[in-house]
C-alpha cells in the first residue's frame, strides 16, 4: 500500500528549536541537509518515538528558494510538507520526458501544453515536481505562478528508481485533488501505466482503475472528457 503522509507540526516551534516560518540558512542546510529531507524514494524522515514532524508550506519553501538556501545542484520537491530529494537524471529518464513534452505540445497547444520538469502547486503543503504536467494554455499565464489544482489536464511520471515514491506518495495526493488521469512511464516494465476515477481524499485517497498499456500499444490522450490524440509506447520508451 502506498506509505502515509507526515501530520502537521507544531505551531510553536520548529525542527532544532526554530521559530515556525523561520527558514535555515545556505550553511545550515548543508550541515543538516540529511536530517531535513527524506530518501529519493519518497520514505518520510526518521523521527524519535512520539516526535511529529515539522512540515513546511508551500510559502516557506518558496521563500527558502529566493533566499538560495539550497546549495547547486540540490534538487528537491515538497511533498506533503517534507523535502524529497529529486532523483538523480539519468539518459532513458530525459528521453522518455522529452519525447513525451514534445509529442504532447504537439497533439494539444495552445489551448494546453506540457511542462517539463517544472512544479505544480497542489495545497498548501505540496509543491511537487511531476516529469511531465498537461496544463491549460497560454504559457504565459504562468509568468509569476505555477499552475494550480484548476489548471492541470494530467500529469505523468517517468519511473525507474522512483516507482515507490511516484506509485505511492504522489499517486494518493494526485488523486486526493482530483487529477482524473495518471500516467506512469515505468522503465523496467517498459509499459506506460494509466490511473484514472480518482476517489477518496487524504490516506484513503486512490484511482479506482489502471490500466497496463505495452510497446506495442497505443495510449488515448483524453482532455476534458474527449480523445485529443494518441500517443505509441514504442515511441516514448528508451
């Protein structure tokens, strides 16, 4: 089963006796940069017995980006109020994403296109970073704001070492707001998973079907209830 999310923390204070709201420095964080976030595979962080994790919002995490807390090449999301680190990039990785934004934009602007790569804002304490999100055109509607919950079509996941995280964390919250569709790009089975009749809100929170689609196949691009497209495995797999 999919794991579960961190409760929310203390008003009061926060993790290593901060003030909640107060952001750590650049030398904090790398000092404490382990303790702070969780695996690549999305576990949540290791906490003594009846300790409750401090979570960040999204605001705090944006204020942490501006104020350039994280050192170079540091690549994080917020899931659920918890620093996940990004996985590291692989070559199969960036071509199943690229081909995947390309064949999209394609099949669907301007009235939707695909970012890659780039955060959504789904609540207050989620800021992830889906490899691929359909979202409502034009592009510069998102000149000062990431898209929110409103604005997405569907989001798709290209997965090798962050199945766990992309079938568990991510797969509960993306149907706790109600994205309809779901795609999972799974490298090792090399099949392109579709989840779909999102139901059920926090923990409970799940698609009702899947749908397993091979190399051979053809994946139905749907959009506000009409088939846009088709897209071929074949097409999207390293």
């Amino acid at each position: 089963m999919p794991s579960g999310e961190t409760s929310a923390g203390p008003e009061r204070d926060g993790p290593h006796g901060k003030r909640a709201g107060s952001c750590p420095t650049r030398d904090e964080f790398r000092r404490e940069g382990t303790n702070c976030m969780a695996t690549e595979t999305g576990g949540l962080p290791r906490t003594g017995r009846g300790t409750i994790p401090y979570r960040l919002t999204v605001k705090q995490f944006d204020k942490m980006i501006g104020a350039g807390v994280f050192p170079d090449g540091v690549r994080v999301e917020l899931l659920g109020g918890v620093l996940v680190r990004k996985m590291t990039k692989n070559d199969p990785h960036d071509f199943s994403v690229g081909e995947l934004g390309s064949i999209l934009s394609r099949l669907l602007e301007p009235s939707w296109f695909a970012r890659e790569e780039k955060s959504v804002v789904l609540g207050k304490f989620w800021r992830p970073e889906p490899d691929v999100a359909i979202v409502r055109g034009p592009r510069d509607r998102y000149r000062s704001a990431a898209p929110r919950i409103a604005d997405l079509g569907f989001l798709i996941e290209v997965a090798d070492v962050s199945y766990a995280k992309d079938r568990g964390l991510k797969w509960r919250r993306y149907a706790a707001v109600g994205v309809g569709y779901y795609w999972i790009v799974n490298l090792k089975q090399k099949r392109i998973e579709v989840y779909s009749r999102p139901e059920g809100r926090g923990k409970s929170a799940g698609y009702k079907e899947v749908a397993f689609y091979g190399p051979d196949d053809e994946v139905l691009v749907i959009l506000e209830g009409q088939e846009r497209g088709r897209i071929a495995v074949r097409d999207v797999l390293p």
